[in-house]
C-alpha cells in the first residue's frame, strides 16, 4: 500500500478531533539515489524542509491543511479532486526568483519530487496565494 493511500485510510478511519495536532515527520532523501544536480538537490532540500514538521487539521471531506509552527497556511492536500495548494510566498516563489523557473516547470519539480519522496501520488500542484493575515 503506498504511503498515500495508507495516509487516506488513515484518515478515513479518524474524526476532526483525532488529528487535530498531528506532526508529520518525513525522512529526508539521500540524493545520491536520485542522482540530482546540485541545483535540483538544492531544490529538493528546500521542498523537504517546506514539507517536514507541519501540523495537519482536517479541513474538509478528503482534505487536509497543513500548518507551520507559527500557524501560518502551508499547504492543502484535497484527495478528493486531486490537488495540491501550495501557498505561494512560501514555496512557490522561491522556485520562481531563486531557481528561475517557469509555472510548468515548478508543477513539474513539486509533483514528481512528492511522488517520489513522501509517495503521494496523483497529486497536481497548483499555487495559493493567502492573505497577508497569514503571512
């Protein structure tokens, strides 16, 4: 069973109040495996730092938001319509004026690096712009 459907089941058998602060830890990938560049490993560093130790509260049927120690939207994983809202100030902008690149190309990176190091497969990215009452 891969780690998302395990993390569906997971969810289907709980209520709100169960996962109310659950800490999600991931272990970090040896990127020799992955034979990445260094600004690809660079990247992927970034993306594991952004999605390692959030907190999750259940948000909606199917759909789980993700928050930073400071209570700040992160990210939304909806199964239910297979997306994944990245918040855009703090990740998507990074891999526009840091990495330099383009719309595609971070959907692309976000999406294959998910699949292939946390397992949540059939996930598409897409970014979230929150208002500054969550910055």
């Amino acid at each position: 069973m891969s780690k998302k459907d395990e993390l569906k089941r997971l969810i289907d058998q709980m209520n709100e109040s169960d996962l109310e602060s659950v800490t999600i830890t991931f272990k970090k990938p040896a990127c020799e495996q992955h034979n990445v560049i260094d600004k690809g490993k660079e990247m992927s560093d970034f993306l594991f730092e952004f999605f390692n130790n959030k907190v999750n509260k259940i948000t909606g049927e199917k759909q789980v938001t993700y928050y930073n120690d400071k209570g700040q939207w992160v990210y939304q994983l909806d199964y239910k319509i297979g997306v994944l809202n990245v918040e855009y100030h703090r990740c998507w902008s990074v891999f526009e004026f840091k990495y330099n690149i383009n719309y595609q190309e971070i959907k692309d990176f976000i999406s294959s690096w998910v699949e292939t190091n946390l397992g949540w497969k059939g996930l598409t990215p897409y970014v979230k712009i929150m208002g500054d009452d969550n910055m």
